[in-house]
C-alpha cells in the first residue's frame, strides 16, 4: 500500500509513522471509530437484504407472511389496504411497539435499581443466545438456502451453538478480545435488523420515527428511564447493564495500531503517576489530589468487582485496566505523547469549547482522569462523568447503544428494498445526524439520544431521493447525460 | 450477464476511487470525515437541482437543448456549492491551525492542504459515480445486459462505469486544482476547474446523437487525463516553489 500513497502525492507522508507530523494524523479517530462500525453494520444489512429479496420480481412476489412480532400485533399491513387505512394501523403499531419498548426499559431500570444486577446480567446473556441462535439460525438457513448451500444439520448446529455460545460468553465476560466482542455486538444488530426489516413499509416508517421520539425523551426528559438507567449506572460507578458497543481502540484498525501498542506496552500506572508529574498547568493541587483519588478509586473498583460487574474490562486484570486508560490518551488528544497526563489534556478541552464546537467532537474523548474536574465544572448535574447512554465519552471512548445500531440498519434496510440510490442517500443521510449528535455531545457533555437527528435526516432523505432525485437521476443519465 | 459483469462495471467506475481511498484517504481518519462531508454536500446539491428541474421532467427524447439547459444549470450550481464547500474549509483550516496551536503542532502544511483538497474531491467524484453509475448498476448484477437506443455498440452500463470514471478523475483533481487556486488567488487555476467540468458536460450532450457514444466517451477520457496533467503539472509547481512542509516534516521526526 506504500507505493500507492508514493504515487497520486508528491509528497509521501512519512507522517504515518510514530512521530506524528501534524494534526491531520489522528484527529477525528474517535468518531470514525463510532462510524465505521455503523457503516458496516449497515452494509451488512443492505447486502443480506439484497441477497435475501426474493430474485426476479418485486413486492407480488414477497409472498413469505410478515413475521407477527411485537410491532404488527395490533394492524398487519396488506398491499390492497388505502393509504388511510395503512397510517392508522401503522401509527396504533408503533404506539404499541413503543409503549413495550418503554414498559421493558422501566422494568429494567427498576431492576436495575434495586439491584438485581445478576438478572439483569444473565437475560442479556439469555437474549444473547436467543438472538444468536434461533434469529441468527434462521438468517443462515435463509442464506444458506437462498446461495444453494448444502450444509448439513448436524454441523450446521454445531457451528451455530459454538458461535452463539462465544457470543453469549463476549457480551459481559471481561476476558474476550474487545475485536471479537464489538463483532458480535454488530453481528447482533444485523440480526435484529435483518429481522425488523421484514415488517411492513408503513409500519416500518411510522415505528422509526416513534423511536426516535421516543428516545428523544427517554434520554432527555428527567424522569426518562434511559436518563434514570445512565445515571443510576454513572452514580454506581459502573458499566450499563445493556448491550452497548464500546468503540474502545482495538488494535485492529488503520494507521494507529503501532502507537498503541507501543504506549500500552510501556508503562501500566501511568494514569496514577501522571497527574503528579505532568499536572498544574491550569488546576491546582486539590484537582489532582482528586485526580489521584479516582484513579486510585478505579483500581479498587477494577480489583473489586472485576469479575462480576465490570463488563468489559479489557483482557489481563487490573494492570491492563489502567493500560487501557493509558492507551487512550495519545489517541484522545491527536499526536500527543503518551506521557500527559488527564490534566493537560483537560485543559486541551476546556480551550477547544471556547471556540465554534465544529472541531470539539474529534478532540473531546474525555478520560477518566478529567472526569473528577469536570465535576467541579458542573455543580448542578447530577451525574458525576461525561456520560450518557446512547452515546457516551469515557475512558474507552464513545459508546453507542445497540438499538441506534438496529434502528439505522433498518432504516437503510428499508431503503435497500426500493433502490440503491435511496441507500446511498440514506447511508449518508445517517452519518451525517452521527456526526451532528457527536458534535452536540461534545458541546453538552451529557447524554444524547443518537436515533432523533439520523433519523429524521434519513426519512427525509430517503423521500426526497424517492420522490426528487430519481427521476432526474435516471432521466438524465438513461440519455448518458451527465455533469 | 452476472455477478461478475456488474463486479467489472462497478471496478471501472469506481476502482481508482478505492484505490485512492485505500491508499492515502483511509489512513487519516480526518480525510475520511472530509470525504464524507464532501459527498453529502454534492448530495445536496444534486437533491437540490432535482427539486428544481422536478417540474420539467421528464424531457420529451429528442429535443437537445433542454438537456444542454439542464447541464449548464446543473453546472453552475455545482460550482457554486464548490465555494460555498471552499468557504467552510477555509473555516475549518482555521479551527484546525489555531487547534495545531494549542497542542503546539505544526499548522498545517502544504501536502495537508492538498490532501484535504484530494479528500473533497474524491467525495464528489465518488458521489457522481454513486448515484449516476453505481445506483444504477443493480441490474447489471442479473442475467440481462442493457442498451441505450442511441448508443447500440456498448452496454448502458459500460458507457455510464466510464463515464463515471472520467468525471471522478475530473471532479478528483480538479478540486485540487481549485482549492489551491482559491489559496494562491491564481486566476488560471480558479477558472480551470469550472472550465473542465462544463466541458465535460458538455461533451456528454454528443451521447445525444445516435452513436454519439463512441466518440463522447472517449472524449471525456481524455478531458479527465488533461485534468490529471494539469493538476501534476501544478502540483510539482507548487512543490517546487514551497518546500517547507517536508523540511518540517522533515525536522519533526529528527
């Protein structure tokens, strides 16, 4: 791949290296560590839904039933229903479908509340599987059935167990590869896609946009329950009973993977040790003495309830814990050594905010350092670090719920079904609101729905694209007339 | 025709695009959410047009002078946007600079400029050949092939994959030349891209005559190589008349 960077640039960029030349080398990895998995996941939709249509004819032929699930319990959508007919039906299957998304989300909160952690912990291993194997199972068989594929039953049960069983074992066990759990946490989400995107189209439109109004105030209101849960998780110290990818740096991706394992290899207490050294640039002692005490307070936690609470701390124990903290600040802060410490890089963002926001987002991945400070800044919050559900800067980066996950695939899935065309704008459509939602999560430092913006900008798109742009699009280039 | 037809189509159209997105886009996260901006604005742009000339659509086949109204529309507009795009970089390298400042990094040099330029214009280029070549592809992918009545030697979609070839290339590197054109306030270098796209469209409308294609095409193929030249030509200039960012580069990882 050198040569290719030789070629269209006179000037080859020996930037890619460990010293970084300038600004352009690492910034913005935060946000693409969010996107890309989004887009894969959204790809991976499209491409099973393109694969699954059934061949040579369009919805006459989609003869298979709708799968009666929790969203058509009330109006099952048929082609030869007027539009009227089909709004209402939708609109009374959202309203049920978002009144069982609410009443399970409040269960679980209250579960979550008097701490029935273990419950909680085992039904999502439970759903896991469930997921997994049977709606997992049946996506194969389709596949299987669809490339004309013989596998025979046994093996085929065998793989499927054995996969469904690791995947079980990675949502909450701390000793599996961060890489393995965020693949199947989107594998999970095409699943659930794949599957969702099987209702009826109006049904399909009206839930999305319900969701997205409801996790609107889910996670805005005060007494929203995905608010409730964050907090009550934030005010426990720990990690969110829910499925939630984490886009902690892996080791896989693109040009940084040298840097952090360098950094990770070198010093694992680095995040206790820093603040006393590197610190008092702009904060006084007490502010590192607070700095001390929470990482001191991380250690505890991570020797304490490693094993059953902390869902994901990373493969080694509590010495990797704080190398995990470690890593992320040279990725945090592009370019910078690894050896500022939390407050410096504190002070990076509280300078960042001073201006127009639109670069905050690609510098603003808080560590747990400046979570304690940042505190201080803000009295009147109830919640004691950067966080949120949906979307939340941490130690381990930005965490993004499962369900923005599903919702986006479906929305592009549905797309899939009508054109090309529309997935593009869709797919763009989408990234596009990610990339605003990470912006406002950069400015308010609290949790942010991340379905609303995309959402709306998707639908938008999707029938401005259907109803404006292909027809021109095809007029015009069916004469090969281009610009 | 199958799979692999529509496999080939799409590598014509879109091949170099991956390969520069591999090769130099995809290392530097920031590219990549320049690339994406720069799809989404021509995106816009191209909704917007279609909102426009929704109204008169579809043409009545024959007459050419609406579509040589429609390409000439769409042309300006799409320069137009190409400002409005030059007008938020110019923002964004200041954010970026004064954000160099504070973590006391080099401002960003030449060959970041440029490859910022690059970044834009794959997104447009990408964008065009996305929804006017690949949008289009998907029945490239079953077992029929199609053909234009006034272009019955090539498959539609053979014409359209090179087509979209030329205008990557074109928007790519003209894009380069414009921002640094932009940058410098060189006259020459401003104009040039302007020039070519509506060249390049223009040279599309010779689709309209029947076997028009074989002689189109071609021709913007070569449009898209005298952008290319241009913009080597232009870029060694600059190099040649600015070498500070490698000295730099140069003395940092001394």
């Amino acid at each position: 791949m050198d040569p290719a960077v030789g070629s269209p640039d006179p000037a080859p960029a020996p930037g890619a290296t460990s010293t970084a030349a300038t600004v352009l080398d690492s910034l913005g990895a935060e946000v693409l560590a969010v996107m890309s998995p989004v887009s894969i996941c959204m790809a991976l939709v499209v491409l099973l839904i393109s694969l699954l249509a059934p061949p040579s004819s369009s919805g006459a032929a989609a003869a298979a039933p709708p799968p009666v699930t929790a969203a058509t319990l009330v109006y099952l959508e048929s082609p030869t229903d007027t539009p009227g007919q089909k709004l209402v039906g939708a609109l009374l299957d959202a309203a049920v479908f978002v009144a069982l998304v609410a009443v399970v989300t409040f269960v679980l909160v209250a579960l979550y509340y008097y701490r029935c952690t273990g419950f909680l912990k085992n039904y999502m291993r439970f759903s896991a599987f469930f997921v997994l194997f049977s709606m997992g199972g049946a996506i194969a068989a389709a596949v299987l059935r669809r490339l004309a594929a013989p596998l025979d039953a046994a093996t085929a049960l065998v793989l499927l167990f054995n996969a469904s069983a690791v995947g079980v074992l990675s949502v909450f066990a701390s000793a599996v590869p961060i890489i393995v759990r965020q693949g199947y946490m989107v594998a999970l989400a095409v699943i659930v896609a794949g599957w969702l995107s099987r209702l009826p189209e109006w049904t399909t439109w009206i839930m999305l946009i319900a969701l997205a109004l409801y996790d609107l105030v889910a996670v805005l209101a005060p007494r929203g329950p995905l608010r409730m849960l964050v907090e009550l998780a934030s005010s426990r110290d720990d990690e969110l009973p829910a499925l939630v990818y984490e886009s902690r740096p892996t080791v896989g991706p693109a040009s940084g993977s040298s840097s952090y394992s360098s950094a990770m290899g070198s010093v694992e207490m680095q995040p206790v040790a820093d603040p006393g050294r590197s610190g008092g640039n702009q904060y006084d002692r007490v502010e590192q003495e607070d700095d001390l005490s929470h990482a001191v307070v991380e250690m505890r936690d991570v020797g304490g309830n490693w094993s059953g609470i902390r869902e994901s701390s990373s493969p080694g124990g509590s010495m990797f814990q704080l190398g995990n903290l470690d890593r992320e600040v040279p990725m945090a802060v592009p370019g910078q050594s690894s050896n500022h410490g939390g407050n410096s890089q504190h002070a990076v963002i509280q300078i960042e905010q001073h201006e127009e926001g639109e670069t905050a987002p690609l510098v603003s991945a808080s560590s747990a350092n400046n979570a304690v400070p940042n505190e201080e800044h803000r009295q009147s919050s109830s919640s004691d670090s950067p966080l949120e559900f949906e979307m939340f800067e941490s130690t381990r980066g930005i965490k993004l719920g499962l369900g923005d996950f599903i919702f986006y695939s479906v929305l592009v899935g549905r797309a899939a079904m009508y054109d090309l065309m529309t997935v593009y704008a869709c797919y763009l459509a989408i990234i596009a609101g990610l990339g605003c939602t990470l912006i406002l999560l950069s400015i308010c430092k609290h949790a942010l729905p991340a379905l609303p913006i995309s959402i709306m900008l998707g639908v938008t798109f999707y029938f401005l694209t259907r109803l404006l742009m292909e027809p021109f699009v095809v007029g015009s280039s069916t004469n090969l007339v281009m610009f | 025709m199958t799979v692999v037809a529509g496999l080939g189509y799409a590598l014509i159209a879109l091949g170099p695009a991956f390969s520069l997105f591999a090769g130099v886009v995809a290392r530097k996260p920031f590219l990549v959410l320049t690339l994406l901006t720069s799809t989404l604005f021509w995106l816009i742009s191209l909704i917007i047009l279609s909102g426009i000339w929704r109204v008169f659509l579809p043409i009545r086949s024959g007459a050419w002078w609406p579509y040589a109204i429609l390409t000439l529309t769409s042309v300006a507009f799409q320069e137009g946007i190409r400002l409005v795009f030059w007008r938020l970089y110019k923002k964004m390298e200041e954010m970026l600079d004064s954000f160099a400042d504070t973590i006391s990094k080099p401002r960003l040099c030449l060959t970041d400029k440029m490859l910022i330029s690059l970044a834009g214009g794959l997104g447009h280029g990408v964008a065009h050949a996305v929804f006017f070549c690949l949008s289009l592809l998907t029945p490239a992918f079953g077992r029929a092939t199609f053909y234009v009545e006034r272009c019955s030697r090539m498959p539609f979609f053979l014409v359209s994959a090179i087509i979209s070839l030329g205008f990557l290339v074109i928007h790519t590197f003209s894009m380069i030349v414009a921002f640094n054109g932009y940058d410098e306030r060189k006259r020459s270098d401003q104009v040039f891209a302007p020039i070519v796209h509506l060249i390049a469209s223009v040279m599309t409308l010779i689709n309209l005559a029947p076997d028009g294609c074989v002689i189109g095409t071609p021709l913007l193929c070569v449009m898209g190589a005298v952008t290319l030249q241009y913009c080597w030509r232009m870029s060694n200039a600059v190099e040649k008349s600015s070498n500070q960012c490698i000295m730099l580069e140069q003395l940092d990882s001394e």
